[in-house]
C-alpha cells in the first residue's frame, strides 16, 4: 500500500509540470505564427525551462527517498567529518535565500570541532533541507534561525534546527515527514514535498530518530537524536 500510494503521489505531483510542457509544445508546433513571436517564444522557453527543474528535482528527490528506505547505517559511507564545517558548507549553498529572507542563522556547536561519524553527504542533505524548508515556508523578513549540537555526558548526540517563524499547526504536525505533505493549503510555498521526507529516512539510515515540535506564531524546533555508541 505505501509504494501505491508513493507511485500514486509522484504520479500526481508530475502530471502538472508534463501537462504545462506539452501545452506549450503543442502550441509551438501547431501554431507556426506564435513559434516566430520571439517575445512569446522566450516566455513558453523560460516556462518549460522552469518546470524541466522541477520534474528533475521531483525525479531526484524520489530516487533519494528510494535508496534511503533500502538504507541502513552499515551500508551508507562512514566517515569522520567536523558538523560546523558542514554547516557552514550548506550555508555557503544558501546564503542567496538567507540574504533574500533577511534572515539570520545563528549556530550554537559545543565543543568545537563537533566530530560526527556518518555519511556526509546525507547529512548535508539533512541540514540542507531543514534550513531551506524552514526560510521556505517562512516568506516575512526577520526569520531567526539557530541550527545546534550538543553532546550529552552519555554519548548521546542531539542536533537541531529552530525557527521562530509562523509554525505549524497541531493536526499538521504529525504528518509533516510524509512525502508529498504540505502543511501550507495555499500553494504559495514551492517545492516537491519530499524535503523533510528526506530528511527523516536520512536520519533513520543513521539509527537515529527526528522529531518536531511547534508552537504557532513562537517557534518551531526539528530535533535530531543520536545515540553515542553510533559515532565513533
């Protein structure tokens, strides 16, 4: 039922995309006369252009979330990497939206360096689309950020990411790690719903376990928990 239901969302989320590809294809094949208005030619290109980016995410994004839920700990790399500088890595990646959102990113990592064992592609992957959902979904200047980790006196690790944007509804929170769930019902925030999909079965593959809590209007925080015999 749940590969059903997957095959039957992804179908859905690229009918849209492939139906605006082909409108546009057919009207430039049809209709010579439009096919020579440059002006309008440029607009169908820079249309198509944009929704080819996002069937190739949507195709990207369901082929991680595929090998991900075939993933365990012992078959992803292991590797010992410094979390601040991965962080930093990610928000290198994207400063150009933090700068847009005027938003501020605030880390609290202790100790410095923070040595984490895993595969550091996915935990970029994880940083990565928490941070960008959270400026997502946030669109109001002034977003305050605070990604953390900290490592308790038994080994236990806890990483998270916190935001005192607009929230997440009560009846939303537990469907939030689904794919394709979209808390926002107004079509405003963009993206292929499969980010913090991602970001849960990333974390599983590492033996351990996200939650989230929220409170509309204050905060929302993402928690990320480790256990110590897991790191190296």
């Amino acid at each position: 039922m749940i590969r059903r239901d997957f095959v039957a969302n992804a179908s859905h989320e690229l009918r849209t995309p492939l139906t605006i590809l082909r409108g546009y294809l057919e009207t430039l094949l049809e209709n010579p006369e439009d096919a020579q208005d440059s002006a309008y030619r440029t607009r169908a290109l820079q249309v198509m252009s944009k929704h080819l980016q996002r069937i190739m995410h949507l195709v990207e994004g369901m082929l991680t979330v595929s090998r991900l839920e075939n993933a365990s700990a012992p078959s992803l790399k292991q590797e010992l990497f410094d979390f601040e500088e991965l962080v930093n890595d990610v928000m290198l990646q994207l400063e150009s939206m933090v700068q847009g959102r005027q938003a501020t990113v605030n880390l609290r990592i202790s100790p410095t360096p923070f040595p984490l064992h895993g595969d550091r592609f996915y935990w970029s992957q994880i940083i990565f689309n928490l941070v960008e959902n959270a400026l997502k979904v946030n669109a109001a200047p002034g977003l305050v950020l605070e990604i953390a980790a900290q490592k308790s006196p038994e080994g236990e690790i806890f990483i998270t990411v916190q935001d005192n944007g607009i929230g997440i509804e009560a009846e939303d929170l537990p469907y939030v790690f689904n794919r394709f769930y979209r808390a926002d019902k107004t079509g405003q925030v963009k993206g292929t719903g499969l980010g913090l999909s991602i970001v849960r079965h990333a974390v599983e593959a590492h033996n351990g376990e996200i939650t989230v809590t929220s409170t509309p209007g204050e905060r929302t925080q993402f928690c990320i928990r480790l256990q110590g015999q897991n790191q190296g």
